[in-house]
C-alpha cells in the first residue's frame, strides 16, 4: 500500500481489546482522519489471529455496512497495523453508555437493525460467519451509518456444512448452539444463525437499556449465565418493559433457542420491525439518535 506507518500521527486511544489497541491517527502528508489498529504479531498464535483477521477484512470490507478496510500496514516490532475508516460517534456500547440506561426508541432502533442486517447478509453471501456480534462491535458515524467491525474471531466456512465448533468470542452474546451443539440442533452448526442470536441480543440490549440476560449492578456469574442461555427459557423482553409488539417479534425471531427455527437475515429483512425502510430514512433514524444522545452525557 502507499501509507507508511511513520506518516500517522497517533491522536488518542479509541479502544483496546483482546486484539489489540485502536487508535484515531492523523495522515499527516494528506490531514485525513483513520482509525489504526494495531494487532499483536510477536508470537506464533497472535500472528495467526491477525492473519485471519487481515484476510476477513481484505475479503469483506467492500459494503457500506461493514468498516471498511483502507490498508494494513507492517508495524514496529512486527506487528500489524489495519488502517480503518474512522467511525466517529464510536460504538453502540458507547453511545447506550452515554444515554445512562435510556433505552434506544422504535425509529432508530429499527435503523441501526436494518442496516447491521444489510452487513450481515453481505458477510453470510461471501460466508464469512462474524461470531462476535455485540454492541461494542457494530460502530455508527454522524451520517447515521451503522457498520460492522472486530473480525477478531471471524470465521471463513471453507465447507457447506462446516461442523468445527470452536468456543470463540464473547460468551454473553454466544447462541445456544455454540454452547451445545448436540441439543441446540448444532449438528450441521454452520455459525451463521450464530451471528442471528448476536444481534438479536444486541438489539434486545439496546431495546431495554441494560444487558437483559444479567441482574443490574451484580458481578456477573458466567456458569449461571451460560445454564440460562442454553436451559432456560429464550430471552425475550419483559412484560413490564415498554416495547412494541413489533420489536417483541422481531426479537424473538432471533432468539429462537433451536439455531434451525432461528430466521435467517434474508427472513429478517422482510420482518415488519425493519421492513419497507430505504437505507437512507435508516441512516436518518441514527443520526435522530445521536442528537438525543449528546444530552445525557452533561
Ligand atoms: P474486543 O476484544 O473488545 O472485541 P478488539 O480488540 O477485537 O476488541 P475492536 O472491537 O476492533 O477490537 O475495537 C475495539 C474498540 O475500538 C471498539 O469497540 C470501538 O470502540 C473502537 N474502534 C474500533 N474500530 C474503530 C473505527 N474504525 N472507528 C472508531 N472506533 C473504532
Ligand atoms: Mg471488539
């Protein structure tokens, strides 16, 4: 590529993770604006993970609905740095942070679903299976575009029926099926209903404010957690939250505890909940949302 990793100017941290740290870089030979990723490469594990990160990233981020990839770049120390377009109003975990627990209304919800569905049927049509879709990976930017990034434990399906199981990712968002695949119908496990019941969470999340499959306020018990997702009754909101009997549906269409009476995106797109929306009223709805959520943050 034609960018040179001593031609950014590192401006601040933007997030860390298991992958690596994320920084808001200046070009400085152009003053263009990027988010760098910067992934560990010392070791023989770490360099593999950020192979495979690198090759979803070349393969899947040509769609407006996924961070697109501007270039990877050797860093020093022979670590990799991915240059990513630069999402400037963060992630969703962020913004339903700033709105302190005030759950995400109907119109832009309905956006930010559509739009993380556009992404996903995009990846699922070059089958590549996400596995980590949460919040603090599905990125938004002030034209109200909603996208998807972290293809840290991404995954190329090589076979039609791939029945690899691997317990990647984070655990609250994972199915059932990844959990259990014998009694969850994971025996033809592909991944891809696995990346349904993540952004059926999400959007649950993002639905009532707060994780709904966690009491408030209490450390997190991940066994009791885990016993629930895959023994308990599917999530669903609960009667005393206010939600529309659309978002309810739609809801429960992806958390389906059976990944094969799960919908599948191309189901989803036709639910009522996101339904008849043209990606620009979708990106509209978000930018509402922004605006709504400077406010809490004073
Ligand atoms: P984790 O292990 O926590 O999932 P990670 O190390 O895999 O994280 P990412 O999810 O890619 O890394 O990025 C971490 C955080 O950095 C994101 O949640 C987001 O807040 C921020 N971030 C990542 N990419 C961008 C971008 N292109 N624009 C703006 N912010 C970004
Ligand atoms: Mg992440």
């Amino acid at each position: 590529s034609e960018h040179h990793f001593s031609d950014f100017d590192k401006l601040e941290v933007l997030g860390h993770g298991n992958g690596g740290i994320v920084y808001k870089v200046c070009h400085r030979p152009t003053a263009a604006l990027y988010a760098l990723k910067v992934l560990h490469a010392g070791d023989p594990q770490s360099r593999r993970h950020a192979a495979r990160e690198v090759e979803i990233l070349r393969r899947a981020a040509d769609h407006p609905s996924v961070v697109h990839c501007c270039g990877v770049l050797p860093a020093p120390s022979g670590d990799v740095a991915v240059l990513l377009e630069l999402m400037d109003s963060g992630c969703l975990d962020s913004l339903l942070r700033r709105r302190r627990g005030r759950p995400i209304p109907d119109r832009a919800l309905s956006g930010i679903a559509r739009q993380a569905l556009l992404g996903l049927s995009y990846l699922h049509s070059l089958q590549v299976v996400h596995r980590d879709i949460k919040p603090s990976n599905l990125l938004i930017n002030t034209a109200g575009e909603v996208k998807i990034a972290d293809f840290g434990v991404g995954k190329i399906v090589r076979r039609a029926l791939d029945k690899c199981v691997s317990y990647v990712g984070t655990c609250a968002y994972m199915s059932p099926e990844r959990f259990d695949p014998a009694t969850h119908g994971g025996a033809g496990y592909d991944g891809y209903a696995g990346d349904v019941w993540g952004l059926g969470l999400t959007i649950m999340e993002l639905g009532m404010g707060r994780f709904p499959l966690l009491p408030a306020g209490e450390r997190p018990d991940w066994a009791a957690l885990m016993w629930a997702i895959c023994f308990g009754e599917p999530p669903a909101i609960p009667d005393s939250d206010e939600a529309s009997p659309e978002l309810r549906d739609f809801v429960s269409r992806c958390l389906q505890k059976e990944a094969e009476k799960r919908w599948t995106v191309a189901q989803l797109l036709e639910h009522p909940f996101v339904a008849g929306k043209d990606r620009s009223s979708s990106e509209l709805a978000v930018r509402e949302l922004l605006l709504d959520s400077v406010c809490d943050s004073s």
